[in-house]
C-alpha cells in the first residue's frame, strides 16, 4: 500500500544539510542512517549545531508518530474488511481465511475441527410481511444469538444473504452435530420482536467435518449441501 503525505527525503540527507547549515563539518553520506550524529566532536557542538540536532531528534519523534498512527489506520481498515456490513460477524472472505487457519491447525496438531452452515428459513417472508428493516433485524438476531452461545475460540461468519457459518475448534462430527442441534434452539427459542409485530426464527442446519482432503471452498459447499438435505427432510417429513 503507497502511503502519501509522508516525506520521502532520506533522513540520512535531512540530516547531512540540517548540520551544514548550522555550520557544523560533515563527513560524507554513510551507507545507511545510524546514531553517527551523536559523534559529532565538542568543538563542533555549537549552539547552532546543537539546535539543529534538537531539530532533527523533533523530525524523528514525528516520523516515529506518523508511521504510528498509519500503522494504527491500517489495522482499522483491515479489520472492516473482515467485518460483515449488517451482523456483528465476520464476512465470507474472512470466514474462508480464517477456516483454511484451522484447517492447517488441525493438521498439524490431529485436533478435530467441523464447520456448521446454517440458513435462516423464510428470510422472504418476514421480508414481505414486515419489511426489509424487519428482516434485517432478524439477520441480526441471529447473528447475536450465535455469538451468544459459541466459545471465544469459534469462528462466526455470515455468509451472505440469509446463511451463516460457524467453525468449531476440538469438535468432530458427532460432538459438531450436537452442538448445532444446541444452537439452533438458542436461535428459534424466542420469536423476533420488531414494533408491535413478532415473528419465529427458523434455521436449517449441516455440519461437515474440516479435513484435508478438501479445500474451504469445498468445505462450505459440503457443509451447505448437507444443510439442504437436512431442509428436504424436514420438509418431506
């Protein structure tokens, strides 16, 4: 990433004319910056030399300040790229990095791991009968009520739309279907309220265990099949 607004003169160079200037005798330009300033002899320590060192130790606080605060815009812009624009969640391209982390974790380590895709059942009709804010606050429900019962180390992401995802960490495949089953309760357990108006929350739900024959791409469609094979049973049933 270019940086602009920050000076591009070497400090080596500031220095070299800072120290001429104030009359003081320089040696030539060393190969790169260092504290050679501070040998500079007593007898060319002049008030004017002095001061001019003073002004470069200032330069040097406020470069130091500058590339601080970028250093610390940076990190801002980064985690808002990461970050779903509607939910408190991360957003698919974070979730995907951050399930090829686990991924390679549980590879090295033989720790079980397993991804749960969850969709939120008539999104459309909450949407037509009381409106797109009212179906966003049902996408934040369930946003919220994730996070609520997840372990600090799980990983949620919406995954665009009405879906979501979650990965468990020290989890396989029995231990993530039970905990799916837990939180899809915690989601459904209570009706969004939204004014006067209140509606159920319905999710569907796979699980698919994170291994390394597959890819995260392949992981999420995996997952997300095995999703609408648990909707068609259901609604079969």
């Amino acid at each position: 990433m270019k940086v602009t607004g920050a000076r591009n003169e070497p400090f080596s160079a500031m220095r070299r004319r800072a120290l001429q200037q104030a009359g003081a005798q320089v040696r030539g330009a060393s190969p790169a910056d260092s504290v050679e300033i501070l040998g500079i002899s007593e007898a060319e320590m002049t008030p004017a030399v002095s001061a001019a060192v003073q002004g470069l130790l200032g330069e040097i606080d406020d470069l130091r300040g500058e590339v601080g605060r970028l250093k610390s815009r940076l990190v801002e812009i980064e985690d808002l790229a990461d970050r779903d624009a509607l939910t408190p969640l991360l957003n698919r391209r974070a979730l995907l990095r951050e399930l090829g982390r686990i991924r390679t974790f549980a590879q090295r380590y033989g720790s079980p791991a397993s991804l749960v895709y969850f969709d939120l059942d008539d999104l459309k009709g909450v949407n037509d009968r009381l409106g797109h804010a009212a179906g966003d606050a049902a996408l934040t429900a369930v946003a919220e009520r994730l996070l609520a019962n997840v372990r600090e180390s799980d990983i949620v992401g919406r995954m665009g739309g009405d879906e979501f995802a979650v990965i468990l960490v020290q989890a396989d495949h029995d231990t993530a279907e039970a905990k799916a089953a837990s939180l899809a309760r915690a989601i459904e357990a209570e009706p969004l309220r939204f004014g006067d108006w209140s509606a159920p929350l319905h999710v569907s739900w796979g699980v698919r265990e994170i291994t390394q024959d597959a890819d995260p791409e392949t992981l999420v469609a995996q997952a997300d099949a095995a999703m609408y094979a648990r909707k068609r049973e259901r609604r079969s049933a």
